[in-house]
C-alpha cells in the first residue's frame, strides 16, 4: 500500500485570508504590534504556540500563549460566520476522488491546524472518509519534529518505504525528512519553491495534476 500524507493549509486548501486576518486581530486583542503579513505567512504550518514564538520571540511564554489563545477564538468566530472561504486548489478534488478510488492508496493528513478545524474541512467538502489517519497540532509535537507522520504510518499499518509527505513549508519538508519519508513539495502554497528545495523536497509540484506521478516515482516500485 501507498501513503500518501497531506499537510492542509497551503496545500489542500488557501486559507490564507482567514490566517492573516485573525493574526492581526489576534495581535490587537493582546494588545501587541502586529508583525505583519510576511511573518504571519512564514509560520503557517506550525503549531499555534510555536508560531507566536518563532514570530516575536522576545516575548515572554505567557504572551505566546494568550496570543495563541486570541487567535484560536478569533479564527472560530470567522470560521463560524462563514466570513474568509478556505477553498480547495485548483485540481485538488479531482485528484483526492482519484486517490480514494484506488485499492493500492491510503490518504492521511498531518497538519498544524487543530482536529476541530480539519473536521470542518471534512464535512464542508464532503471529504468523509477519505483519509485514513488524521495528525493534528492536537495530537502530536509541531512540525517539523516526525511524530505526525510516525503516527500516520502507525495506524495505518504501513511502512517508511511507502510514505510520502505533501506539504507547501519548509516545515513539512523537514518533517518528512526527520521521518525518513520521500517529501514533495507543491508551489502553490506559503513558502517559496526555493525553499522547499533547500529544506530537502524530493520533488516540487507546478499543480496538483502532477501529484500522482511524482508519488508514482517515488513509490511506484513492486513491493
């Protein structure tokens, strides 16, 4: 069996109005100045904690956490206004309903986002039991440290040899790596390509329709 593991945001799906918008509304909540655009982007993937830290890391751990706090409650109330779409990229759903009809694939997710924002994915998309193994900043150590994925290869029973990351940052190309995993890279998403190459992708995607021969490449050998 093939598993495939996708990171959410910047990958599956552009969700970058909603985190920018709560990042700022989160920053003015605390009252702190917030960063700015380019440093909200740079930390997507991450953990909430870990994000706050790695933006302003003069900040004492206290503040880290009421920001990430700010930002969880901000994000909810967005999310549940319907105000800032969290739309599929472009060739995303037509290759997910491909993977899913295969006998020989296992779809999972490994993402920094929390459980209850991947099951609002879900049930938006209609995506119910496509992905065998969901990996959330819940329920694992942030990117780009390896338990997400070895958790994914655990439940579902397959093997190292037979995994492939597919994320956007940096973040989940060192993960892959960390995990002994093939990484692949898409250039849609919040890191630039270069950067994905330099954090050790195995391959990077110009679009989704690439995907499943990269995967083909790289696990496509007789078992």
């Amino acid at each position: 069996m093939k598993l495939i593991i996708f990171d959410c945001d910047g990958t599956l799906v552009d969700s970058q109005h909603g985190i920018v918008h709560s990042m700022q509304q989160a920053y003015e909540t605390v009252g702190i100045e917030w960063p700015g655009r380019e440093a909200t982007m740079s930390i997507v993937g991450l953990s909430l904690i870990e994000a706050m830290q790695h933006m302003v890391p003069a900040l004492d751990h206290g503040t880290h956490v009421a920001l990430a706090e700010a930002y969880k409650s901000t994000f909810k109330a967005a999310r549940l206004e319907q105000a800032h779409a969290e739309p599929l990229y472009e060739g995303c759903r037509e290759v997910l309903d491909r993977l899913h009809a295969m006998d020989d694939v296992i779809m999972a997710i490994a993402t920094g986002k929390s459980q209850r924002g991947v099951k609002a994915l879900i049930e938006r998309e209609g995506l119910q039991g496509y992905f065998a193994s969901i990996q959330t900043a819940d329920d694992a150590p942030s990117k780009p440290h390896p338990a997400m994925i070895q958790q994914a290869i655990s439940e579902t029973g397959t093997r190292l040899d037979r995994a492939v990351m597919v994320g956007d940052t940096t973040y989940d190309m060192a993960m892959a790596r960390n995990a002994g995993v093939w990484a692949i890279g898409v250039s849609w998403g919040y890191h630039p390509a270069e950067h994905l190459a330099s954090s050790g992708a195995h391959d990077i995607l110009q679009h989704y329709n690439q995907l499943e021969t990269s995967v083909d490449r790289y696990l496509g050998v007789a078992e």
